[in-house]
C-alpha cells in the first residue's frame, strides 16, 4: 500500500543540518550569534550560494530566521534546496532508527521520492 505524505518542516535536528550541508556541499554550519541584516539571531548558521546573509537555524524552536531581501540578498531556490534536504536526511535517519529500509529517487522536477519499506 502506498501513501503521500506532505511534511511541514521545522529544523531542529543538528545531525540533519549537517547532513543536509554535506548532501549540498555546503560549508559545515557553525554555532554562533549572526547578523541577519538588522537583527541579531542565535544558532547554526548555514551559508548558502550567493546569499549576503546566513540562514539561522534555531535548533530549540525549529524557526529558519533570514532575510534574503525579496530575491535580491539570495536566491529563494538555494533555501528551497536546503530544506529539502534536511526533510530528507530526517526522513532517512528516522526511518533507519525505526528498522526501515529507505529507497531514494531524484524525479525529473528535481523533488526527491522516498520509498520507505519494513525489513523483511
């Protein structure tokens, strides 16, 4: 039986983050207070392609605090990919932890399709 699932993302898992940097190549996230144009926010920053500004995540809340200025401080795309692929490394971890075997599939519009199955 199969089912779709639609997951609202809060980023709160650090292995995730992480994993989610390596999956991208992106720069490890470091810990720290960071400047997000005119306000000060605390947690990992992850510094995406052509951004000004990091993304800040607040692993306590699961907020992602940014200000990409409409498109003109980053492109909205590159924080698309990022979540995506926190969901999945989530996804992936989760499943494992629960004995599940976990099937990725990249489809041509670039979303990504888990098949997640009970080990025999």
């Amino acid at each position: 039986m199969s089912h779709i699932v639609q997951i609202k993302t809060e980023v709160k898992d650090e292995t995730a983050i992480f994993a989610a940097c390596r999956r991208l190549g992106l720069p490890e996230p470091t810990r720290n207070k960071f400047q997000v144009y005119a306000v000060e926010r605390e947690g990992l920053g992850v510094n995406l392609p052509g951004w000004q500004y990091p993304v800040v995540c607040n692993t306590n809340t699961g907020a992602v605090d940014f200000d990409n200025y409409n498109g003109y401080w980053g492109k909205q795309e590159e924080l698309d990919k990022f979540l995506q692929a926190y969901a999945v490394e989530k996804a992936i971890y989760e499943a494992q932890k629960g004995g599940y075997s976990v099937y990725e599939e990249t489809l041509p519009d670039g979303s990504i399709k888990l098949n997640i199955t009970v080990e025999a």
